[in-house]
C-alpha cells in the first residue's frame, strides 16, 4: 500500500498546465511580469489548512528563503539577499571602529 499525500497535490501543477506564461530569454521586465507570485498565497493558505502541525509554521523564516532563493538564482556572487538579522550584523561590521571626524 503505497501512502498518499494529498497535500501535494494540490500543490503540485504539472508544467505543462501551469497557466503562467513560460519566462523565455526576453527583457527582464517581460520575465518578471510572467511570474505568478499568487503560487506563494496558495501553497501557504494549504500548509495553514492542511499541515499537522500549522501552529508551527515560521512564514518569516520561508520568506526570507524564498527570497533569498530567488536572488541567489541569478547566479552572481556580489548579489545576495540579507534578512533583517544579517543586514543589522552587515552595516555594523562596515561602520568599523574608527572616528575619522
């Protein structure tokens, strides 16, 4: 007997029925206007809904990972995302120690 896991499901789309164009090597702007950003709604209102444990689930914490999934995608090494913690350690360690007043 194999387990079912209905949950996924609905999450799931094969690709060839989302109805979101497909990003094709366009302009950058025709790239993000193809982007379905409602995915993210749905899937969270199914984990609220559907999750055993949905008291548990930290929305912050996957945010800033999809976030930072998301920039991390473009594959360059000088650009990242920063949550609020490492943004805050980050402008401190540029502020240095040193008073050039």
């Amino acid at each position: 007997m194999t387990k079912s896991f209905p949950v996924l499901e609905k999450i799931y789309t094969p690709v060839d029925q989302v109805s979101s164009p497909a990003i094709s090597n366009t302009t950058s702007r025709d790239n993000l206007q193809s982007l379905s950003f409602g995915k993210y709604q749905e899937i969270s209102d199914v984990l609220l809904n559907e999750y055993i444990d949905a008291d548990e689930i930290d929305f912050v914490k996957m945010q800033d990972n999809a976030l930072k999934g998301f920039v991390d995608a473009m594959g360059d090494p000088y650009t990242s995302y920063l949550d609020v913690k490492e943004n805050t350690a980050f402008d401190e360690a540029i502020q240095g120690t040193q008073n050039f007043e």
